[in-house]
C-alpha cells in the first residue's frame, strides 16, 4: 500500500486549479510518466479515461472513473481496470487567501511486486514532481502567480 497526502497552497484560483486537473487529456502534455490518455465515456458528471504510464522498464495502461463535481471544486478518481490492485485518488480545491489550497490524496497497490517496489522507493520524489508538473501548467495556462507569494505546505 502507498499512500501520501498533501495540503499546498497555490497561488491560481480553485476554479482554474479544478479545470487543470479535470482535463484529463492534457496529462501527456506536462505530466511525467503520462504517454497517452484516452477518453473512453465523458458526460457532465465525469469520464472514464485510460492513461499509459510508463518508468524506467515499465509500461502500463489502466482505466479509472473520474467523478467530477464542479459545483464543490472536487474531483474523485477510481480504479476500473489495470495494474492495480486498487487506486483511490481525490482532489478538492478550496478557496484561501493566496489563491486556492489543493487537498490531495492518492492510495493504490500495483498487482505485480517487483512495480510496487520499485514505486515505493522513489514515490514521494514522484509525488512531488507530479504536483510541481500541475502547478508549472496552471502557471503555463493562467500566467506566473505574484512573486511576492511562494507556493506552499500548508499543515494538516
């Protein structure tokens, strides 16, 4: 079982933060890891998507149910199909005076050991690097935040 949490302020609004991560078939653009995403279903309350991801010698695809809730600025992924023995991911983007304060959670096992190891091992650095990629793009997409204010941890 891997799991991480994490509270960060960023300073875009939760709206824009909530596009960013909604849009699903923008991921191979900016994100590391992602090869392709596919949308297999999109209506108004989510999709279902298949993404690739590949590291070092690995190469997987999955499918996950994304449960959009725009009214709420939340974004809950599931598990359909994959690697995985399960994946649990969540998002919420909630206003703060800076800008927006990003909730995000991830839990997942990989079905094969030899991936979990090699995960586990490197998955904070990964971890990391995934949210930098999110906060680079909504600084791509909405303009550079004042310099003034830095992104930051916020404790939980």
């Amino acid at each position: 079982m891997t799991v991480h949490s994490e509270r960060r302020v960023i300073r875009h609004s939760p709206q824009e933060l909530y596009n960013l991560v909604a849009d699903v078939r923008s991921y191979p653009q900016f994100l590391p890891w992602c090869m392709a995403a596919r949308i297999r279903h999109e209506d108004r309350d989510g999709l279902a998507a298949d993404l690739i991801i590949g590291f070092q010698m690995f190469r997987e695809r999955f499918t996950s149910y994304v449960d959009l809730n725009p009214e709420q600025l939340e974004i809950d992924v599931k598990y359909a199909e994959g690697p995985f023995k399960y994946l649990t991911n969540k998002w919420r983007f909630l206003p703060h005076p800076e800008g927006c304060e990003i909730d995000f959670y991830v839990d997942f096992e990989f079905n094969n050991r030899l991936l979990q190891s090699v995960i586990e091992r490197l998955f904070t650095e990964a971890v990391r690097r995934m949210v930098k990629a999110f906060e680079d793009r909504a600084n791509d997409l909405y303009g550079e935040p004042d310099a003034a204010f830095s992104t930051r941890l916020v404790s939980s």
